[in-house]
C-alpha cells in the first residue's frame, strides 16, 4: 500500500507515484491495497509523525513525501525522520510538474482565496508577488466547503484535477503551474539502506563522539578524507547533547557509503542514514540564493 500525510496534496503525491512507479505492495504480497485506485488517491495516514509511525510498524506500507530538494532537504522531514523510527529510509525521488491553478466561478472577483497547506506550501511565494492573501484551510477539507468558504465571489487554488465542473482560471493562474518542479520521496521502513552500484544522493545525520569547540572538525575530515563534497550541511539542538547535523552529498558507490560509517563507528560517531536517492543529477538544482557580502 501507499499513503501520504494528512497535509499533502493528493494528486501531487499520486502523481509523484505513478510518474515514478512505485507501489507500496511488496512483489508476491497477498496484501491488498485500501485505496481502490493508487493512480489517483493515496492512503491518508495522519500527521506527518503519524505516518513516520505507521510505515514503520506496516509491512508493505510506504508513504510519498514531499522532499524540498534531494540535494537540500526539507528541515522539517529531516528532524521528523531522525525523531523517527531507526528503519525509517527514503529510497527513491521524483520530480513533478507543479498542478496548482487559481479558478472561481464565472464572473466572481474580489472574494477570498481559499487554499489548502499543501498549497500554501507551493505556491505563496507566488501569491505574495500577485498581491493575494489567501485563506488557510485544512488539506482534508472538501470542495464542497471550500467552496462555501470562499462563497459566491471567492475563489480557490488546487490541483488542475480536482476544478469544480464550470470554474475558470483566473488571471495569473499560468503562473502556478510554472512553479519549479516538486521533488517527492518513497518513505520506506528497512533494515539497511539500498545497495547502489550507481552514483546516489545520501542524507546522513549525525553527532559528534564528544562536544566541544571544534568537536565538528574531525568528523567532517572523516568526511573529507572519503572524498565526499557536501551539498548541504545543518545543525539543529538535540535532546542528548547541544547538536545534531544534517548532510547531504553525492556517493559514487555503497562501498564508499560503507566504508564512511565503519569510520564512523570506529570513531564512536552517532549517526543515520536518512535517505539514498539513487540518480547522478537531481535537475533543476536547490533554488539559488543570490548572496550580498559585505563590502559588495
């Protein structure tokens, strides 16, 4: 079976699944998936802590995710994950064309906006520069009281797919679907990460042996000395002790990956591996920041 949190668009995560063929059923599994159509509708498992939770007690469940970016990962979906069950791996990434539309009823002008979290998400960069201020609704509302909500002269943004019969698009609607592609993830519960024998992007958190100033040098020679350029790299507090970092960098091979965290191991260095994305190119890149330095 496939499911998806409570906050994530429906089409968007079925889309993601069916453009990536996945399945959450196991081949030669006698388990049959609620959903009657996974093309189109994913199981609905809760809050995002849920859904970590259920994939990993579920035999042939997993949950598409949203990503943020393989190469830079969603700060949100990292703590989650690392808060979550030890099994708990993202396997696999796929980009999506973006599907939000802006659409009212005929004639309709000047209401409220109504859009979902997954939307806002998406799309509010997008919105702010249009000058529009939508109204914030749960993912799991229905059309019916969208629709109530926005009332005669309102409007709603969702998927292209889901357009009440006889809405129109509204001006500046075009410019949604030509949001940057969407990365999605197959969330998966396993007992060791993939092996690869091409290049994949790795997630790998970890803490230092000891914390001090500086402890973080010589794990990221351990690092350096495997040869690994990172893509990203976070810190955030933690319960057992002042930090926890997040990486992310491009591993040619699992040997190499394997050889990383025996270093690791040996230097007494907590650790996980989030996720491995197999792919040489993850194409368009992170959204780039045009940096101001001083003296500039």
């Amino acid at each position: 079976m496939l499911g998806r949190a409570e906050r994530e668009s429906p089409a968007q995560a079925a889309l993601a699944a069916r453009t990536a063929g996945w399945s959450g059923v196991a081949e030669g599994s006698a388990v049959v998936s609620v959903v009657t159509d996974e093309s189109r509708e994913l199981l609905d498992l809760g809050t995002t802590a849920e859904t970590l939770a259920t994939v990993a007690s579920i035999d042939d469940l997993a949950a598409v995710i949203h990503l943020g970016h393989p190469e830079q990962p969603s700060p949100a979906l990292e703590e989650a994950l690392l808060a979550g069950d030890s099994s708990l791996i993202v396997t696999s990434a796929v980009a999506i064309s973006a599907q939000w539309v802006w659409v009212a009823p005929p004639g309709a002008s000047g209401g409220q906006v109504v859009i979902d979290e997954a939307g806002m998400r998406d799309c509010r960069d997008l919105l702010r520069t249009m000058g529009v201020s939508p109204r914030l609704v749960p993912t799991r509302t229905s059309l019916d009281e969208r629709a109530a909500i926005a009332g005669p002269s309102g409007s709603l943004v969702l998927e292209r797919a889901r357009v009440p019969a006889g809405w129109v698009e509204q001006p500046g609607s075009e410019r949604l679907g030509r949001h940057r592609p969407l990365w999605y993830g197959l969330l998966q519960a396993r007992d060791v990460w993939p092996r690869f024998e091409v290049p994949a992007q790795v997630w790998l958190a970890f803490g230092p042996y000891d914390e001090y100033r500086g402890s973080l040098q010589p794990t990221l020679a351990v690092l350096s000395d495997a040869g690994i350029d990172l893509h990203h790299l976070r810190s955030h507090p933690s319960s057992l002790g002042p930090h926890v970092f997040f990486t992310s960098f491009r591993c040619p091979h699992v040997s190499v990956l394997d050889e990383l965290v025996d270093q690791l191991d040996a230097r007494g260095v907590a650790h996980r591996t989030l996720a491995v994305l197999p792919g040489d190119e993850f194409v368009p890149g992170p959204e780039p920041l045009v940096p101001r330095w001083a003296g500039s």
